[in-house]
C-alpha cells in the first residue's frame, strides 16, 4: 500500500508539467522513495496508472539533484517493469511538455512585436551608422502594428 505523503504529492502534481515540478516537491518524494525502497512491491500495485506516470516525472527530476540515486533507479526499475507502468511510463515523461497551445494568440503578438522592434532598433542603427537611408525598418514597424491590432 503506498503512503499518504506519496499519494498525496502524486495527487497533488498530476497535471504539473515534467519542467514545472517544484524541487521541493521532487526532494519531499525523493525522501519517501528512499525511506520506502524496500516496500516497493507493495507500493507499486496499490498505484493507479496516472500515477505511476507522475511518480515517473518524479523519479527523473530526483536524477537529476544527484542525490538518492540508487534508490530513484530502484523505483525507476520498478515501475518501468510494472505492467500498468511500464516503458510507456518513460515515453509518457519524456513527452509530456506544455503544449504549444496554452500561449496565448496576444501574447504570442506581444512577443513578435518586442522581438522585431528590437531587431528593427538594430537595423536602423546599423543603417544609420552606415549612411543609408532604408524604408526596411519602417515597413517591419507597419507590419507589427497590423499585425498586432489583427490579433486584439
């Protein structure tokens, strides 16, 4: 049977992205790994599917520290053995990133128009220390501008 702090701390960070996880939440589950690596058979099939993922995630920010290691391959051994785990566990870790999605359309106009305001900075100051005269960075500002009044 799985303690209440894993359960709770897998339950809690079921939808935390892989990148999102806080190190103290990896380093509260790394001391309850260890702390539990020899009841891992008895842990392991009193865990649903999702969180054996999650533990998974776990698992691999715990790797990452250095820290723990031998246990956190223990359990990695485990679960990625586990029938309702097992590799599809690793290829679910290792792709579960924020979907592009989440980016707004406004932040993502916002994002463009900083990134070519300053590139057109860089052109009309290379311009200028040059001598030639360019309507480049004026149609790239118009261009932002639409651009940005499309998307609100």
């Amino acid at each position: 049977m799985a303690s209440a702090p894993l359960r709770r701390l897998l339950t809690q960070h079921q939808e935390t992205y892989f990148a999102e996880i806080p190190v103290a939440a990896v380093e509260e589950v790394t001391e309850v790994l260890v702390a539990e690596v020899e009841k891992i058979r008895t842990v392991l099939p009193a865990l649903p599917p999702e969180q054996l993922d999650v533990l998974m995630r776990f698992i691999y920010r715990g790797l990452e520290s250095g820290k723990a290691s031998s246990a956190l391959l223990k359990w990695h051994a485990a679960v990625a053995a586990d029938t309702a785990g097992g590799l599809g566990s690793i290829v679910r870790v290792l792709t579960h990133k924020r979907p592009l999605t989440d980016v707004s359309a406004s932040t993502t106009a916002a994002s463009l128009g900083a990134s070519v305001t300053a590139a057109s900075s860089v052109t009309s100051a290379a311009n200028s220390s040059s001598g030639s005269s360019s309507s480049s960075s004026s149609r790239t500002a118009s261009f932002v501008r639409s651009f940005s009044s499309s998307e609100g």
